[in-house]
C-alpha cells in the first residue's frame, strides 16, 4: 500500500496561497454549504491540490488527501482489520474517517484506483450520502461537515483510465487548466521568490512547449516545474541549467525532442 496522506487540523493551518482563476472559490463554498460532491478537470501541476488546501483551511475544516494510484483499493480507502498484539482490529482508512468525523476527503487522481473504489464512492455522492462498511456491518451517515473532492487528468487520453460517467455525473465539476500569462507570472513570481520580470521569459517558453503537446509531448510543462525552475534560478543555476533540469528532462525521454524543446528554449531565453 503506497498512500500519500497529509492533513491539517481544523482552524490551525494557515491558508496555503492560492490565485484564483474565476468562481471556484465561490463554488467550492457552494458544493459545500449544499453538501454536493466536487469534481476537479485539469492537467498535472496547474493547482488542483493547492485550491483544494486552501479552500479546506479558508473553512476550517480538516483535509485529508489520498494520491490514487493503480493498486489503491476500496479497502485503502474504508479500513480493514489488522492484527495488533495477537487481537484482529479494526482500522479506518482515510476516507472512512472523514466520513466518521467530518472534513474534506480529496482523492487525487481518482482514475488510477481500482475499480472497486467506484462502488464505495456511489452511495456517498447521491443524497444518500452513506459509506456502508462491509466488513464491519456499518452504514456511515456521512455529517454535514464531510465533503468529497476528487481530482482526475482528462488530458491523458486514455480510454481504460477515463472516469466512467455514471461516476462523473455524481459530482458538480469545475475544469482547470493553466492560468492566463499574468496570473501565471505572478503565482510562480510569489512560489519562487524570484522577480516577475525573470519569471516571465520562462512563462512565454512554457506556453511555447504547452503547444507541442499532442504532438510531440504527452504533457506540457506545469506551473509546478515553472515554480521549479524559477527556485533553482532564484538559488543561483543559470537559467539554461534550470531550464535543462525542470522544464526539458521532466517532459520526454526522446533524445530527439528534447533537441527540438532545447532549440525552441534557446529562441527565447
Ligand atoms: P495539481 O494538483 O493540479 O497537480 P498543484 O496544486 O500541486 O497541482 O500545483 C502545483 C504548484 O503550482 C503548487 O504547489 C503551487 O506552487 C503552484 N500553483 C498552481 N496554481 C496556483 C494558483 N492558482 N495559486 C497559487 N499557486 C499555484
């Protein structure tokens, strides 16, 4: 079991910097005054787990976040028994304790996860609002204060990893995708420290190499690596070494388009 979890208690967390890109702030209070679930659309690294810690902290409310990947199963989320001292007990898992105590449960890249996960998250997104914990014979009464969040890459095209949409259509849902080249300047300017003015030939190549994407790359450059790169130059790499380590290597394993992405670098930089 590989689960990456992190949480924040309620009312003590500081309220992780977020730029908004429109109303998804306002909707993400809505889904959650209206106890509806939360979908999130977007590529990897364009802010989806940063909107979802700062909304979390901005209402007080406990996070609990679960990176799927492919051998996540409904159990890594509900619980199961364990042995402890000779005594089999039982042991929630993450979403089963949101559930239990309220808060938000984001899991992250839901599509990875096994199949199994989709029958446990039916019942807690229709007005049932209910986890039923066959192991145990409980039904959980999901609280008002218990919001499911879970974010998926539409961008991957692949077809056995879409959602399915008798799961898609449980959720509202709000599309993400790269903010405009101001904000986007600003936001890597304040997560790296460096100045807007260094931070903006480095916006204008990675929406050079976003539109490479489909073509030769699978994915364009994130404003994770943007916030990368700038840090490194921030602590002192020349910017063609940080180029070359965050915005190049991460992208494609191809000697060849990763000539081609260093030319389109050199045109700018
Ligand atoms: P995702 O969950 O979509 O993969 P993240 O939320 O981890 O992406 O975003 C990656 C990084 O980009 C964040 O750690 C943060 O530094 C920066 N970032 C992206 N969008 C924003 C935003 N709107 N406001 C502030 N920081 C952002």
């Amino acid at each position: 079991m590989n689960l990456h979890l992190s949480a924040t208690a309620p009312g003590k967390a500081l309220v992780p910097h977020y730029i908004p890109a429109g109303n998804e702030c306002e909707l993400f209070e809505l889904a959650w005054k209206r106890k509806l679930p939360l979908l999130l659309k977007g590529p990897t690294g364009c802010g989806k787990t940063r909107f979802v810690s700062h909304m979390a902290a901005r209402l007080g409310l406990p996070l609990s976040t679960v990176s799927c990947h492919d051998d996540l199963a409904a159990a890594d989320l509900t619980g199961r028994y364990l042995l402890k001292g000779g005594d089999t007990v039982w042991v929630d898992g993450p979403l089963t304790r949101a559930v239990r105590n309220g808060g938000v449960c984001y899991l992250d890249e839901v599509v990875e996860a096994r199949k199994d996960v989709a029958v446990v998250l039916h019942p807690l997104t229709d007005d049932r609002r209910i986890l039923p914990l066959e192991r145990t014979g409980e039904t959980l009464e999901a609280p008002a204060e218990f919001m499911l969040v879970v974010s998926y890459n539409p961008g991957y095209q692949n077809i056995l990893k879409a959602l399915k949409p008798s799961t898609k259509q449980r959720f509202v849902a709000i599309e993400f995708d790269f903010l405009p080249k101001e904000q986007e300047i600003a936001i890597v300017s304040a997560e790296s420290g460096l100045e807007e003015r260094h931070v903006a030939p480095l916006v204008n190549l990675a929406q050079r190499l976003r539109a490479m994407k489909g073509h030769d790359l699978e994915e364009g450059v994130s404003t994770r690596l943007l916030v990368y790169c700038a840090s490194l130059i921030e602590s002192g790499l020349t910017p063609r070494e940080a180029i070359s380590a965050a915005m190049i290597e991460p992208l494609t394993d191809d000697p060849d388009v990763r000539l081609a992405l260093r030319e389109v670098a050199g045109a700018i930089i």
